[in-house]
C-alpha cells in the first residue's frame, strides 16, 4: 500500500484514470461491436456506416493514450476489408 502523500495521490490519480480509459475503450468496443454485428447481417451499407462512426471513434482512443496507433490502424484496416467483402 501506498505510504508517502504523493504516493497516496499517484494511486487516486490511477484509480481516476484507469475508470476513464475503461469507459473509453468500452465505448470504442460498442462500436466495433455495431459494425461486426452490421458485417453479420449482411448489410454492406449499414456496415459502411457503422464503420464510417467507429474510425474517429478508434483514432480518438489513440489520441487519448487508450490504444496504440498501429492497433487501431490494424483494427480499422481489417473491418473495412470485412465491409468491402461484404458486397462482394
């Protein structure tokens, strides 16, 4: 357990955080989520849109230290191409 003040303070800080970064990574998940269940279904264009709200969702993540950027590039770059076959 924490001892010193700043110690104490580095864990509430944590704590903080670590909730935010939950929510925000949950968020980016329901997302993903939308445009899987759209690629599920069959619907091409459902799934372009779905797909065209969860990008800025998942380079939000990046910019906000919850993903790495080459995660969510690959993430991205696989659904798109789950999309596209869905027409094809």
């Amino acid at each position: 357990m924490a001892n010193t003040p700043q110690s104490k303070k580095r864990a509430r800080q944590s704590e903080k955080r670590f909730a935010v970064n939950k929510a925000r990574r949950s968020r980016i998940r329901t997302f993903i989520r939308k445009v899987e269940e759209a690629i599920a279904s069959g619907d091409q264009a459902a799934a372009q849109e779905a797909l065209k709200v969860a990008q800025p969702e998942l380079m939000r993540g990046v910019t906000k230290g919850v993903f790495h950027k080459n995660t969510a590039s690959r993430k991205m770059s696989r659904l798109a191409a789950r999309v596209k076959a869905v027409g094809a």
